[in-house]
C-alpha cells in the first residue's frame, strides 16, 4: 500500500489492502456524515464498504444493496450502505430518506456521484489494474486523510 504525500491518496494491492484502509477511515465517522463512494462497476465500492462496516462492528455478511437500495447495519453509530446503480430519477431519490438516515447514523452511497452534495465526503475508488486499486477522498473534513 502506497499513500501519496498529501495523504488524500492511497494506492492498494488487494480487496483485503482495500478493506484495511476503509476500516482506518471508520474510526473518524460520526452520525450524520455521508461518504458518496464514486467508481466503476467492479472498482472496489462494496469491498471498502465490507472493511468500513467491520471496523463499526458490524457481524455477517456486508453485500451491495443493489436490489434493495439499502441496507440498515446495527452499531454505535449504525450504517446505512445505500446503492444508487438501478436509481434512474430524482424522485426516486428523495423517496430513499437520506436526511433521516443521516440523523440516525453514518451513510455510504455506492454510485455517490448521482447525488450533487458540497458537504460529503467523496471517495473516488479506481482500477489502475487487475490487482491495485488508488483511492482518493475529497471534500469532508479538512482533517480526514488516509494517514
């Protein structure tokens, strides 16, 4: 795992490299932030995800929402991993209940770039290849860093 100089950068060489760096950023979640995690299909969203929930304490199994739009994890604060791939209007955005999820705890939005929110913390997850992965967090609190 590489981190850049800024420490707004990091490169990684495996899911479990990915899920680590996540689980490093949990600690500094509290309710009401929203992370909006921007990538490719396939870039690594629900496996930074996985390694953010474990490190909240969340147990079983951490899958993508895709089909259900969100997920509701249990924990002090609790997660809700929301999906917006198969969201193709803005209604049904609203519909989702973003504002009270956010009262309630932390939320993470896979496909984050549908949503055009100033005060998120974006995460942008790339493939550089078949095995490394560079994350990059933008926005949020000036203080968060990979580091």
């Amino acid at each position: 795992m590489t981190t850049s100089h800024d420490g707004a950068e990091v490169v990684t060489a495996s899911p479990e490299e990915t899920e680590a760096v996540a689980a490093g950023l949990a600690g500094r979640l509290r309710r009401g932030d929203l992370l909006l995690l921007v990538g490719e299909l396939g870039a690594g969203k629900t496996t930074f995800v996985r390694g953010l929930a474990r490190a909240m304490g969340v147990r079983g199994d951490v899958m993508s929402p895709t089909f259900q739009l969100v997920r509701l994890y249990p924990g002090d604060p609790p997660l809700a991993h929301v999906d917006l791939y198969r969201i193709e209007q803005a209604a049904e955005l609203e519909e989702l209940g973003l504002g009270d999820l956010l009262e309630e705890g932390v939320v993470v939005v896979e496909w984050g770039d549908r949503l055009d929110l100033d005060d998120a913390l974006r995460v942008t997850i790339q493939m550089v290849d078949a095995a490394h992965r560079r994350l990059r967090l933008e926005g949020g609190a000036a203080a968060w860093s990979w580091s």
